[in-house]
C-alpha cells in the first residue's frame, strides 16, 4: 500500500515512517521544515504546509498514485502560547486534504485528533460518545478538534474509509513529557488543584501502532480513542519523579485542574486489536 503521511516530520512521523516502511508500504512524506531530513531515505519527501496556497492542487495531484493518507498535521505549542497555527491547520488544513482525497479518489484516510477536547467526565470513563468541553475558556482548543472532526464524517463512508483517532497526550522522548520531566528536576512543577484528576496519555508509538492498523483494517466511518490506562494527575507527577529520583512535586491547591479525562480505549482494543505497550514511563539511558 501507498501510505502519503501529511505532517509525520515529528515525535509521531519519527515511528509512524518507519514502521509503514518495515511492514512493507511505501511511504509519501510531506511536511514544512527540515525535519522530514529525519526520515528514513526510503521514504519520498515533500516539502510543504497544508496552508500553502497550492497545496490543495499538488495533494489533488499526489493523491492519485496512493491507496491511503494520514493526516496528522499540527502545531500544538509546546508551552503557552499562540495557538493560531494549530488552528488553522485542523479547521483550514483538514478542509484542504478532505477536498483533495474526494477530487482523487483516496480509498482510506486516518485523521489524527485529540481526547483533550472532552468536556470534564470526573470519574467516569470517557467513551467516544462522550461530549466535548464547550466552555468560553476551552474554545481554543476544542473548536478546531470539532471543525475538523466535521470535515471528515462529511467524506462519504462507502467511498472513503475514513476514520478518526482521538489520541491522548503523547509521551516518550521528544514529547511534552521532557519538559515536564525537566520541571520536576528543577522543583518547578506543582500539582494542580487537588490531583484527582485523570490524565489521557499514550505513548506516540503505541499511538503510531494504531494508525497503522486503522490504515490497514479499514475501519470505515470509525471514531475511537487511543489512549493508555488513565492515571491520576497527581499519580502521574509523583511517579514521573520518583522514576527520575527528583524532587516530589508540591501542590498548588490554588490552581485550577485541568479537566478529568478517564478515556477509555476499549473500542480500538476491539476493532484494532489494539493495546498499549510501550506505557507512559520514561526509561533511563534510552528510548522505549
């Protein structure tokens, strides 16, 4: 199969490539910037952005010598900061490849989106079913993940095998994990609120697995969340210190918690024979 990746230069590109490559696909790689010089040579490189003026006549054109495409193209800033970037990537950019998938002829597409954007499930586990977070406050982040959602349910099921997978915050090397990692050694990372919290993680190479068998399943018209076994936030901290033997994290009980997400994955356990084995734990003196 003929995979084109679409924004697979980063954390997620750096297994996804790779491991396409190793099950026998061949690979399409396009992304802005010099990390697609990362990639394995095997794989073909474009250099470009989803919100260059031309891309939807080149993906238009692209798309015709491949059987599949993943989109996982975003620009989620690493602390606070603009998330302009991100968005048009998921409302204006996703827009742009729906339109080129339908114009070629595409039959399989995977969508990457996030299960941040549920509203707050305390301690009940979050199905693919469950609503997204419509507060004023969460409208950056959750408006966009819905614009985007929209677009691919709109591809027509029988004709393009589209599914979308709802990953939780990456770790592992390269992720936001590093920082966090880094705060704690530092003593500068407190934990919000009370901590009861869950937190939706997976590693992006369990992640990257799932594409993988979302691409190769099919799974028409399919909506599933990819994520490890939730933990609690302040569980979290606490064994990502004692893993590195830094400092235990305080707590800030003054700080506003970030919204419970008990994200259950038992959909794409089922329908991908999917789980998680790479875990959320870093691993001393190398890469997991």
């Amino acid at each position: 199969m003929h995979v084109f990746a679409i924004g697979a230069s980063g954390v997620l590109g750096h297994h996804l490539v790779p491991m396409l490559l190793r099950r026998g696909h061949d690979v399409t790689a396009m992304a802005p910037g010099d990390r697609l010089d990362r990639l394995p040579e095997a794989a073909r490189r474009i250099r470009a952005s989803l919100l260059d003026p031309v891309a939807g006549r080149l993906l238009a054109t692209e798309f015709k010598d491949v059987d599949a495409v993943v989109n996982a193209a975003t620009a989620v800033p690493p602390t606070a900061g603009s998330w302009a970037l991100n968005t048009a990537l998921r409302s204006t950019g996703t827009a742009v490849v729906t339109d080129a998938l339908q114009e070629a002829g595409v039959g399989r597409f995977v969508q990457m989106s996030i299960t941040m954007a549920y509203a707050d499930g305390g301690d009940t586990p979050l199905t693919e079913t469950a609503p997204f977070d419509h507060r004023p406050e969460r409208t950056t982040i959750v408006a966009p993940v819905q614009a985007m959602e929209a677009a691919v349910r709109e591809l027509p099921a029988d004709e393009i095998a589209w599914s979308i997978l709802r990953g939780g915050r990456f770790v592992g090397p390269a992720t936001v994990q590093d920082q966090q990692r880094a705060r704690l050694r530092a003593g500068r990372l407190l934990i919000p609120g009370d901590g009861r919290s869950w937190a939706a993680m997976v590693h992006a190479r369990d992640y990257a697995e799932a594409v993988v068998g979302a691409l190769e399943r099919g799974c028409a018209g399919e909506t599933l969340n990819i994520a490890d076994e939730p933990v609690r936030v302040a569980d979290y901290y606490r064994e990502l210190a004692r893993v590195d033997g830094s400092p235990a994290p305080g707590q800030a009980p003054d700080e506003a918690a970030e919204p419970s997400h008990r994200v259950s994955s038992e959909a794409a356990r089922r329908l991908l024979g999917w789980s998680p084995v790479h875990g959320i734990w870093p691993v001393r003196g190398g890469e997991r």
